[in-house]
C-alpha cells in the first residue's frame, strides 16, 4: 500500500515502537506514587515536558499532556474562556473559516452560550491575513484562534504577525499547531502566541497524547476541561498516559531529522514534474505550503474511478484530513473558492517521509491512466 495520508496520521516511528513498548513493559506505576517506581515514571514526564518545552521555547511548567490536539483546542478555549481568566463581558472570538471542524463544534457550543464568533476568510491562496485578522479583533474579543498550519492545503499562516495584531490589542492568541510542530520552526515567544496545540500521532507517535503549552500557566485562573486528582496542575484530571508521553518524546527526538532529509528529496517537485510531463491539467491549491503535503485538483481526472480502482494499492484523502468519509464538499476548498465539482477532483497528498520515487511513479502512472 502506498500511504499517501500522513496529514491524517503518520506511521509509528520504528524509533518510538521500541520506545513505546519498554515504557509499557517497565515504567507500569502511577506517576502520582510516592514510591521510588512512581517517581521514576514522574521524573521520565517531566523529561518529555522539558523537551518539548526545548522545541517552541518555553517554560516545562507551561506544558500540560492532553489526548491529543482535540483536547487541547477544547482546553484553549473552554479553559480560558469559561474559567476566571477573562472578563465576563468579553464574549467574542476570532477565528477562521479553515480551522479543523473540533474548532468549529467547540465554537457551536460556545454560541450556544452565549459567545458571538467571526470566522476570518482566507485568502485565495489559503493563507490567513494578519490585517484581516486585525480587522476583525473588537474592544470585546476575548480570544484569537488561528491554526498555524492548514490541515487541507500544508499552507503555513503568518501566526508571528497575527500574534502581534493580538498583542497590540491586547487579547489572548492561540494556534493549533498539529500540523506545523517538527515540520517547521516554533518559538512561542517569536510568533506571540500564548497557547498551542500540539499532537503526537501526526508526527510518528502514538495516537491519544498531546498537549498544550499556556504561557505564565500557573499565573492564569483556568477551568479544568477535565475535573480529576490534580494532576497537571489541576487542568487535565486522569492518571497521566506516562507510556505514551514517552513515546511522544521519542517521536519529537526523531522526526525532525527525519523530515530535514526528506525535505532534500524535494518529492512534490518531482511529482509535479511528472504530471507536467504526462501533460495532465492540475492546479494546485495554496500557496506557502510544507513540502510533504499538497492539495491538487485534477479536472480533467476520473478521480472518482481512480480512487475504486486503486483501493488496494493507493491510500489517498479527498476533502478533509480526518473526516474524509464525508460527503460534503470540504469547507478549506470551498472557501477558497471551489465550487463542489473542483472540490470533489481534488486530493490532499500528504507523504510519508521515506516515500521512494517509484512510488510517486506508480501515483501518476494511474493519474494518466485516468485523466
Ligand atoms: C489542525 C488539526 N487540529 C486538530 C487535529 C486533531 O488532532 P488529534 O487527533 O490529536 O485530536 C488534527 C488532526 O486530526 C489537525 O489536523
């Protein structure tokens, strides 16, 4: 099978197996005892927690696990929201037309109670506008949620300048970096920003860990989404995934160098290429992008009978990354202007890391045979 739907999820390192399956074998007690087994478990969270605090230049204490960026988005705004850390008379958020749908149900709910919500529109190209972010920021915005890499399209969002449109105005900032953490740089501080999402499974880790850093978390008056124990510090109650945050660590301590030698590859030139030479009409969605992911429209492609026809052989995701089995036409495309029939002959190509060019040839030998 040709995996083609890294964005969805990748592959568990091979690093991170071996990881992952001592931590469950040794590291078995409750990071919360008081014995010296917990305390081995606790000491070897905290590690993951400095790392990854290393990685975007934070404080450990600002790091809190979650089950993945789902549930830190709900704590980016449920938390912040409904807790003591915001005015009450501060009802409106800020956020865009292109965020992942978690986003979108958390704000249903919050309108269900009384918040008001603006959703920025992208440009054409896919990119969110720090002015027009500006723009849409009032005396009663209580919070900014802008996602730093799009999920459909790999764009990359100006988050440094939308962070300092919010710093300006003086209202909190959070980004979903699900898709952006190890695949390019993050420095909390350089993109102002006071809260991020962050998912493991999305770079070759185990699925169900995450988490989110908050600045001057200690400092903030936040409601837990999960009443629990106590642990992490009081927001996210359960008895801490010590085994998967272990092999969260391990993906964070791989992947990067993973991607820095595929990036030499340079795979989407070459499958572009490709197409170009197979004279097949495309267009590609978005600009700014990652170099492993891309939205491309075929219009003159069957890609319906393509994608049948090749069940067994190509993993490939029309519309959306993690609910592709939809039958809507995908909210990215259409706000950047599809109409439903371009946006059904359109694939979000997302590759794994060790893809070989033969691959690729395969890719575009059935494009062509179908186009
Ligand atoms: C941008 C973005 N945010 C959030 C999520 C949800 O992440 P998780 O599966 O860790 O809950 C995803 C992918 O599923 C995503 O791409």
């Amino acid at each position: 099978m040709i995996y083609l739907d890294t964005a969805a999820s990748y592959p568990l390192l091979p690093e991170v197996k071996v990881v992952l399956s001592d931590a469950f074998e040794s590291l078995y007690a409750n990071s919360a005892s008081s014995h010296l087994l917990g305390e081995q478990v606790s000491d070897e969270i905290n590690k993951v927690r400095e790392q990854l605090a290393d990685q975007i230049g934070a404080y450990p204490s600002e790091i809190i696990f979650t089950s993945g960026a789902t549930e830190s988005n709900n704590i980016a705004f449920k938390s912040l929201l409904l807790g003591n850390e915001i005015s009450k008379d501060k009802k409106h958020i800020v956020t865009t037309q292109i965020e992942h749908k978690c986003v979108f149900a958390i704000c249903d709910y919050l309108k269900s109670i009384g918040y008001e919500i603006t959703y920025v529109k992208p440009n054409k190209d896919g990119i969110i506008e720090a002015d027009s972010v500006a723009n849409a920021i009032r005396p009663d915005t209580a919070l900014v949620s802008v996602m730093h890499v799009n999920n459909e399209l790999g764009t990359i969002n100006p988050i440094a300048d939308i962070g300092q449109a919010c710093f300006d105005a003086g209202v909190l900032f959070h980004s979903d970096a699900a898709q952006s953490f190890q695949k390019t740089n993050i420095d909390a501080d350089d993109l102002n920003v006071d809260v991020m999402s962050f998912s493991a499974h999305k770079i070759g880790g185990p699925k169900g860990i995450g988490a989110i850093y908050i600045r001057d978390l200690r400092k903030r008056h936040l409601m837990p989404v999960i009443h629990g124990a106590g642990q992490e510090d009081g927001l996210r109650g359960g008895t801490v995934a010590a085994p998967l945050i272990i092999g969260f660590g391990a993906a964070i301590k791989y992947f990067e160098q993973y991607y820095s030698t595929f990036k030499k590859k340079e795979i989407k030139e070459y499958f572009l290429s490709k197409l170009n030479q197979g004279k097949i009409k495309f267009s590609e969605n978005g600009l700014n992008t990652l170099g492993h992911c891309l939205s491309i429209t075929l219009p003159e492609t069957d890609t319906e009978t393509l994608v049948r026809n090749n069940e067994n052989v190509l993993s490939l995701a029309q519309g959306s990354a993690c609910s592709s089995k939809e039958i809507e036409p995908s909210h990215v495309l259409t706000s950047i202007g599809l109409n439903r029939e371009l946006a059904d002959k359109t694939f979000r190509i997302s590759f794994p890391l060790d893809i070989e060019y033969d691959s690729i040839n395969v890719l575009v030998k059935e494009i062509l045979k179908h186009s």
